[in-house]
C-alpha cells in the first residue's frame, strides 16, 4: 500500500457546489486595512480565498468545509455555514 500526499488526496475530492455561497466576508475593509498578512489565504487547505486588489475573493466551490476560517480569523470575519443539503464536499477513498 503507497502513501499518498495531500495533494494527491485532493485529486480525489469531488464537489457538488451551489448556486449560493456558504462563505461569506462580512467586511472587506478590515481586511484591507487590519490583516496585512491575509491569514485566510494561508491557512485554507482548499485555497479558497484570494486577495485580488481591495477585496477578498471567496471561491466557495472548492470549500473542503473543515471550518478553519471560522476558527483561524483573527477578526471573527469569515461566515461559515454548511453548505445547503446535497451540496458541498464528496469524499472518494482511493
């Protein structure tokens, strides 16, 4: 049996997005003005989050829902909510 690497394992992850984002920035001005490292894009395993000039970009179709923006904001500033039913994250083992 092989090891596989994280990368790897994500190959396996399939979604099932909706219309409608799970995730939400309540206010893109304290990001702007009082995150200068922009955690959010660090610490997402699915890179959800890209900052694209004065504003955070939420890319929620590849959310692997792990809740660690809910939890790694310093400023409590990521809504995270589960996605609607039949929607979100499906995990293949491989």
């Amino acid at each position: 049996m092989s090891t596989k690497t994280i990368e790897e394992k994500q190959y396996l992850i399939r979604f099932r997005a909706d219309t409608k984002s799970h995730l939400t920035v309540l206010d893109h001005d304290i990001c702007n003005t009082n995150c200068p490292d922009k955690l959010c894009t660090l610490f997402c395993p699915g890179e959800v989050y890209k900052w694209e000039g004065t504003r955070m970009q939420v890319g929620y179709e590849g959310c692997h829902e792990c809740g660690s923006c809910r939890i790694g904001c310093p400023y409590e500033n990521i809504k995270w909510e589960y996605p609607l039913g039949g929607h979100g994250i499906v995990f293949r083992l491989a």
